[in-house]
C-alpha cells in the first residue's frame, strides 16, 4: 500500500478541522450553553410522535401506526427507526459525533470540499467553495425552519456527485466506494423531492458524459463505468428498501397520490398534489437576485419596519397622530415585497456568484453546459406559477413532479452548481495565469455582477418597493415604506459590489502572484465566511435557541387537564388550528401537522369535518349545541373540543358514537363521490355507507338493539374488543381505514375489512359473544426491515473494501 506523507494530510486534515471549528462557533449555543435550536416543524414533530417514542420506550418495539394524529395514520413519515445501524453509525463518525442537527452543515461543507477535490481543485480553494455551499442562507434558513430531513439530504448530494465523477475519471472502486456510502445516507435522511433534484444534477452529468463518450469513441468504457454505478446505487437503494417500499406504497393513499373522486372540471381523477397548493410558494421572476443581493426583495417577511424604531415607517406611524390607524398599518410593515407568501431570501454571496460567471467563461465547455443548464433550469422551476406555460406542463408531464410542494427548494440545484463551476472556473485561471484573454474574461464577469450590484446601488429609485394589495395604503405611509425597502436594497448591493470589487481586484491586478498562496486563500475564505455570516445572522440568531429542557418538555394545559380526566376512549378536535400537532401530545386528535395526509381523510375535513367545525362554532356562539348535527365529528367519536388553554375551554360532546358500534341499515354507493356525498348526509348513527362496486354489501337481516362492541386494549398498532349480539351483524369502527397492513380477526380467524362511511373500518360479525382484534402488520417493515439491515451491513462492508482496493491500486500505479 502506498505510504501516505504528512504533506498529503495536513491541507485536507487543516480543512476539515476548520470546518469543525466553524460549526462549533456558529452553533455555539448548542455547545456551550446546553441549548437547541428552535425550530418549529422539530417541535411539532415531537408533539405529534410523543404516542410513538412513549410506547418504543416502553415496549421497546415500534408503534408502526400512530392514533395521535389525523384520526390514525402510518407511522411510516411521522416516527418510525428502521433496522439501518450500519447507516447510522457511519453518519455519526463521519459527523465526529456533533449534535443533531447542526452536523449536517459540517457534513455540507465536507462533502463539497470532497466533491471539489475530486474535480481537481486545490484544497484551499475546496475549502472556500465548501464554505459557499454549506454556509448559503438556503441551508441555514432551513435548517432554522426545522427542515432537518432536507438539510440532511442535501448534505450527502456532493458526496454522491463526487463518487460519480471519480468513477468516471478512471478511479472506478473511490467512486463506487464514494457513491454507494453517500447514496445510502442521503436516502436515510428520507427527502425524496431533495432525492429527486439529486436525480435531475446526475442525469444532466450522465447526458454530458455520454456525449463526450459518443465523441472521443468511449461508449464501451462509459457502459462498463454506468454498470459499476449502477451496482453502487442498487446497493445503496437496499439501505433502503424498507422505507423506500413503505413510501412508495403510502404515496398512493396520501395526499400526494391520486383521488378517487371525479373532478368536475375535468371529469378526472385527480392525481398528486392539487396546482394552488403545490405552487403556493413560487419565485417571482426576479426574485433569484436575491442569491447576490440579498435585501433585494426586502428580506424576510418576518421582518417588519414597527419594530425599527429608526426606520422611517416607524416614525410615520408615530407621527399619525391616530392609534387605531397605526395600530392596523402595523400589519402592512413587511420588509419583503415579493410575491410570496412567507419567504426569506436564498443567498449564495456576492462572491461566489462572481466566480460563477468567471466559471462561464473559463472553465471547460461540458461542465459549463451542464451546470449552467441546470442552474437555468432551477431558476426557471422555482419561478412555479409565476411562469405557468413551462412549470404547469412539468407538473402534468415530468414523472413524479406532482408529488412535491414549495416549488422554491429546488434552489438547491442552483445553490449547488454556484460554487462547483465558481471553483473550477478559479481554477482553471489561477492554472493558466493572467493572459490578455483572461483579463478580458474577468472584466466580463465584474462588469456583469459587480456592475449590476452598482446599478441597484445607485439607481435602487427605479424600483416600485410595492406588493400585491399595497397600492390602496395611505400615500403618506407607503412612501414611508417604499424608502424603506429601497434603503435595503441599495445598501446590500452597495456591500454586495464591494465583496465582488475586493477579490476583482486581487485577480485583475495578478495581486495574488505578489503574495503567497496562502495569504490569498486565506483572504478569499475570509471574505466568503465574513459575507455568509453576517448575512445568515440576520436570519438566524440567539432567538433560534431555547433551552433542551423547554423543546422537549411541554406540560398539558389546564384545558388538557380536564381533558385527561375522561380514562375511556375518545378524540379530540383542537378549534384553534386543525392543522396543528400541540393536541396530539395528549390526545388523540383528529387534526395534526403533516405534509402527507391519507387523501380520503383529508378529503373527508374538506367535504365534511371542516363544514361542521364551523356549524359547532356557530352553534357555541349562539349558545345552543346540538351535536347530534355533526354525524362526522360523532363517527369519528370527538368527545371533546379544545378552544382554549386555561379551564373550561373545552365542550363535550354528548352524542358521540364511540369506539365501536352496531350498524342498522346500510345506503349503497356505487362511486367515490357518491361515497363521499352519502356519508356528509348521514343523520343516524346506525346508518352507513359502503362502496358496493369496492365491497361486498353486507347483509342485515335483523338488528339487535341490545347489542354491545366493548374497546378492550388500545396499542398504536394493535386493537382488541369485545362484541355480542344475538344476530349477525356489522360492527363499525370509529378507525381510519388503511387498506394494506391492518388485519382483522375474530376469534383468531382472520376475516376481510371492509371501508365504511368513506374512512371507517367495519367487520360483519356473527351472532353470539367475540373477541375483536385488529393487527398492524405492515409487509414493507416485516420483510423490508431485514433487507434494509443485511444490506447495510452488506454496504458498509463493500465500502470498506473498494477503499482498501483503490489504496492498494494506487500503490500498483506508482510502482509501475
């Protein structure tokens, strides 16, 4: 094997102990005074899978079916550990064992700086590319969003990217090695819109590299490096096979698969997620400026001037002399004045776009084609509906598209072609030297970024500072605002111009040949950190963190109190926000926080659940409940509603059904519609609704009105009752129906489930005294398990071994 010298570790041994380093003290809270990050899709995660961790804690076992949220619902996106510890463990060595979150971003930056060097680009300058990637506000906003999963799959996309170039640059068991390892963690951390972007940078790699084969007469030994990374990515896709298959099996019966009911604009079924919805936030067309001027649109639009006491919107309200005027103007004080509804702004720094453009003129024609495509490409899909004809046809046409929301994170494929051809475009010029042409080129790019940054700078006026709904303002107060807004921009492009004005003038002036390489490596990550920092401070600060003990422990309300109370079995329908996990850590609630929803129950709350909220409310305020008007909120036995915190801010529900009951009479349906609309009309609660062209019909020929079904046993997935009847009969359940995994048996037979009242489960049981169970038991976790585990140890093995083989043929290499 070859020995390796101290001078071959140290650059790459310095970078990624600056690395740490900078994580260290940019998450320092996290270190140095026991706390985490704030974030709030983390903490309703652990409001909506306190059901699971409770009972893995207890039992040991996996709850697989969580009753916490939206009625029930597979466990399989909310908190389920799978069988991957090789996976793992890898990913906390590779992270030095750094807290979660936080090392993802070290693990962004070390990725990206393998990936830079396996593109030939020297460590030092590795390292201020890695920086641009890892420290972009597109991470960080993220990461501060709670966005853990995405962050944690971004992370890895270099390192695949990496192992795919190296195969393909002859070092064929590093690449494999590379591509197999971050395959199989960035499929661990289980984004697949971040999986499908990955999918979009390789196939643009692999159609420039089949090109180049056609060309140069390769295509053999491009076939026979497609087959080994073929076998990597196989490899890697067994790590995850288990929740791959679980996914791909629960897509089809959430809110991302297709419905059932006809469209009447269409006369359709619907499929994926609906166009307003998936296209909610959409890059304006100029909006990507803000990834070299920040403050272009304002910033975040959680910034708002009220709070500014030296911004002249302040002052103007001050000045009003009318409180309840400014009391309402307050709200209109946004900083931001783009086209979407939340946003902050993705910034990828001055500097690096400017390398980026240099990268465009200087670095190598096919890697400019193929990162400069996708980095138009990205652009153009983030625009979603603002650029309707080509993002509308994408969402109808492209495979799997629908399937996704904020359109704006595919950004991310912008964010990662920045810094690569920024990198090698430097590259390439500090290889070549300081010709007449190369002079001419950075003109080009200075005048192009740098130009553009002066122009916004001196010319900010030219700009409207106005958004959708503005216009109707009082005059005197939105011109207040409008200075305001125009004050940002032209101070971000101000500073943006001067970091592109700073490195412009080391490389035109060949300043960095009159100082050593390191003082102008050392200068440009300097500048890079200094940039990124400071800009992500705005965003993210010491308001991110709280205290371990406040994230993780939340203390049941007075009203939650009341609630707890009740020992029998029951719902609960949080008023305040149904789409909120807070009621799931206590209860079992109708609503929750999730993006991917069973379609039918959530085609249930928009025919049903949500019209009757608002006949209860409406009913409460006139002081007159009739619940027995709310058939849905009572099948699906809510017993309480929760209004409120303190005591007393809970109503009873008298007529709900129950966990279990007797069916009478039976309305036959014939389509999903007809399904839907029969069950919002129920008015009885022995009556239900069957599919009959799903279902058998099942046959009622007498009915005991004395007859009992008991709930005996609740696990998250497993139930047990008691039913007796002195006829045959159907017994409903007040469960959502899942139509894979869940299994019926009475008196240890197992017998068909049928789906009642669009979401129920029902039995046709016969007469006399049974026992009733119900048993989750999933075929992607019962066999997908044991794959994912053998294949883990499988990978991590195959791994360690290609490692081994291309130290060894290295070594082969050089004796030769």
């Amino acid at each position: 094997m070859r020995k390796i010298s101290l001078s071959d570790v140290v650059p790459h041994a310095l970078a990624v102990l600056f690395f740490l380093l900078l994580t260290v003290v940019f998450f320092s809270p996290v270190f140095f005074e026991n706390k985490s990050l704030d974030q709030n899709d983390i903490v309703q995660f652990l409001w909506g899978s306190k059901e699971l961790r409770d009972y893995r804690a207890a039992t040991g076992r996996e709850g697989l079916w969580t009753n916490a949220m939206f009625s029930g619902m597979p466990a399989y996106l909310v908190n389920l550990q799978w069988s991957d510890a090789p996976v793992t463990v890898l990913k906390k060595v590779l992270s030095f064992f750094l807290p979660h979150p936080v090392r993802n971003i070290f693990l962004a930056l070390v990725c990206y700086y393998l990936l830079l060097l396996s593109f030939r680009v020297r460590p030092y300058l590795a390292v201020a590319g890695a920086l641009a990637f890892g420290l972009s506000t597109y991470m960080i906003i993220g990461l501060s969003a709670g966005h853990n999963a995405r962050i944690g799959a971004i992370a890895f996309m270099p390192l695949v990217m990496a192992g795919i170039h190296l195969a393909f640059s002859g070092k064929k068991w590093l690449g494999f090695a590379a591509t197999t390892a971050g395959l199989a963690l960035h499929l661990r951390e289980n984004h697949v819109q971040i999986t499908y972007y990955l999918l979009l940078l390789v196939a643009g790699y692999g159609i420039m590299k089949l090109v180049q084969a056609v060309r140069e007469k390769q295509l053999p030994e491009f076939a026979k490096t497609l087959g080994l990374l073929c076998a990597a990515a196989a490899l890697a896709l067994a790590t995850f096979f288990g929740p791959l298959w679980a996914i791909a099996e629960y897509s089809g019966y959430s809110t991302r698969g297709a419905s059932e009911l006809v469209t009447s604009s269409a006369n359709t079924q619907g499929s994926g997620l609906p166009k307003s919805y998936a296209f909610q936030y959409s890059n304006g067309i100029a909006e990507p400026v803000t990834a070299l001027i920040p403050n272009f649109f304002g910033g975040s639009s959680f910034n708002a001037f009220v709070n500014d006491e030296n911004s002249k919107t302040y002052q103007a309200l001050m000045q009003s002399g009318d409180q309840n005027t400014a009391t309402q103007l307050a709200r209109y004080t946004s900083s931001y004045w783009g086209r979407q509804p939340l946003s902050a702004p993705y910034y990828a720094g001055a500097i690096v776009v400017f390398l980026f453009v240099i990268g465009l003129l200087m670095a190598e024609r096919t890697m400019v084609v193929w990162l400069a495509s996708l980095t138009v490409l990205g652009v153009m899909m983030s625009w979603g509906s603002n650029f309707e004809a080509f993002n509308y046809f994408l969402f109808d046409y492209l495979p799997g598209y629908n399937k996704f929301r904020s359109v704006t994170f595919v950004m991310v494929v912008v964010f990662f072609a920045l810094p690569l051809l920024g990198s090698v475009g430097l590259e390439r010029l500090l290889a070549a030297g300081l010709s007449p042409q190369a002079k001419k080129k950075l003109l080009i790019a200075f005048l192009s970024t740098g130009g553009l940054c002066l122009f916004f700078g001196l010319f900010a006026g030219l700009l409207s500072y106005t958004k959708e709904g503005e216009s109707e303002l009082p005059r005197w107060f939105l011109q207040a605002l409008q200075s305001d807004r125009e004050v940002l921009l032209r101070s971000d492009a101000l500073r943006s111009f001067a970091f592109i004005f700073s490195i412009f003038i080391l490389l035109y002036l060949g300043v960095y040949k009159k100082v050593t390489p390191a003082a102008f490596f050392l200068f440009l990550i300097a500048m890079t950190v200094i940039d990124l920092v400071v800009v992500n401070k705005r965003y993210f600060s010491a308001e991110n963190y709280v205290r371990k003990s406040a994230l993780t422990r939340l203390e049941p309300s007075a009203a939650d109190q009341q609630i707890l109370r009740d020992t029998g079995d029951y719902r609960v329908l949080d008023l305040r926000n149904f789409y909120d996990a807070r009621a799931s850590n206590f209860h079992q609630s109708l609503g929750g926080y999730h993006g991917a929803r069973i379609k039918r129950y959530q085609e249930l709350y928009d025919s049903c659940i949500s019209r009757e909220t608002e006949r209860l409310i409406a009913q409460a305020r006139s002081g007159a409940l009739a619940t027995e008007q709310l058939p849905v909120l009572n099948m699906l036995n809510t017993r309480y509603f929760l209004y409120g915190e303190e005591a007393g801010n809970v109503l009873l529900n008298p007529t709900a059904y129950g966990p279990a009951w007797y069916a009478s009479s039976v309305i036959e349906a014939i389509s999903a519609n007809e399904e839907l609309t029969q069950t919002a009309r129920l008015n009885s609660k022995n009556t239900v609704v069957i599919n009959t062209r799903q279902f058998s019909k099942p046959v009622l020929n007498a009915y005991d009105s004395h007859a009992t079904v008991t709930l005996k046993e609740r696990k998250p997935d497993m139930l047990a009752y008691e039913a007796q009847s002195s006829t045959d009969g159907l017994v409903v359940f007040s469960e959502i129906f899942y139509p894979t995994g869940w299994h019926a048996f009475i008196d240890g037979t197992e017998v068909p489930i049928l789906r009642v009242n669009y979401v129920l489960r029902a039995l046709q049981v016969p007469a006399g005294t049974h026992q009733i169970q119900f048993k989750f038991d999933p075929s992607p976790y019962r066999i997908g398990n044991k794959v994912t585990l053998a294949a883990s140890w499988v990978m991590l093995i195959a791994v360690m071994g290609c490692l081994f083989r291309s130290l060894k043929r290295e070594d082969k290499v050089e004796t030769a």
